[in-house]
C-alpha cells in the first residue's frame, strides 16, 4: 500500500509539473510574440522616412508608436503571468483547492494557475484558469465531495490535487 501511495504522489506531482511546463511554454509564447511585434512597429518607424506629404511621416511614426505601447502592454502583461506562474507550489497533495491545485470535477479539470486555456496533457484536457477568476474564486478552499454552482451550471468536485 505504501508503494501505491508513493507512485500516486510522483504522478500528481508530475503532472503538476507538467502542466506548469506547458502554462510557462504559453506564456514565454505569448512574450515572444510581443517581443517581435514590438521589434517589427520599431522598424517600421525608423524606416518611415520623411515625405512632402507632412503629416503622413509624423501620422505614421504616431501608428507605429501606438502599436509599440500596445505590444509592450501585452509583454509587460505575459511577464505578470510568468511571474504569478513561478509563484505556485508544484509539489504537495493539498486536499483543499488553492492556487497550484488541479481541481477534478465533474465537468472537468482545472489547474488554478493562469488563464491559459485548454492544455492537453497525457491525453486529457485540463483548463489553466486563474484563482481570481469567477470559477478559480468558486473553486479555492474546495474539497473532495464538495458541491457548487456557478452561472447556472453545477460542480462536483472529484478529487483535489
């Protein structure tokens, strides 16, 4: 029994691992992608050379300029998530759902960790949600056997990890 036990804790934490990999592959992603739209709107404004026209150069630098403050919103953005990402515990066997937990219910996984969607893993599907977000609040100091509804639509908690 206490075998069973110690391949059970190696596979959850595994797992935890695992889909703490692909939240972090998500987001270096999503910073990557900023990154080059902002070294693209960059470009684009040092290209943009100065015509008779006038202020089609300074509308144009102002284009460009916006799209950089955008992207950079966006970067500055996905490293908050990276940072949130690093802060979660990726060991452990709580039995109540906090933010690292993978909460199994019956209309789904969740990983209370970041909003990153649907991530496939071992061939089941697992939803990244944050713990701030409507279901993560819902969710958080759950336990095995627990109830709840939310926006008409009834959970029943499975298993804690």
């Amino acid at each position: 029994m206490r075998i069973l036990a110690i391949v059970v804790i190696f596979f959850m934490s595994e797992l935890k691992e695992n889909l703490h990999a692909l939240c972090a592959a998500y987001v270096r992603q999503r910073m990557q992608a900023a990154e080059q739209a902002i070294a693209e709107a960059q470009q684009a404004q040092t290209d943009d050379t100065k015509s008779s026209a006038g202020d089609k150069y300074e509308t144009g630098r102002e284009m460009a300029q916006q799209e950089t403050n955008r992207n950079l919103a966006q970067l500055n953005e996905a490293n908050k998530l990276m940072v949130a990402l690093n802060h979660l515990p990726l060991n452990g066997t709580g039995e109540v759902a906090e933010a690292g937990s993978i909460v199994h219910t019956n209309n789904g996984s969740f990983y209370l960790a970041i909003s990153a969607g649907t991530i496939a893993y071992a061939g089941k599907s697992y939803m990244a949600i944050s713990p701030a977000s409507p279901l993560g609040l819902a969710l958080k100091g759950k336990k095995a056997g627990d109830q709840l509804i939310l926006n008409g639509k009834s959970y029943e908690i499975m298993a804690v990890e």
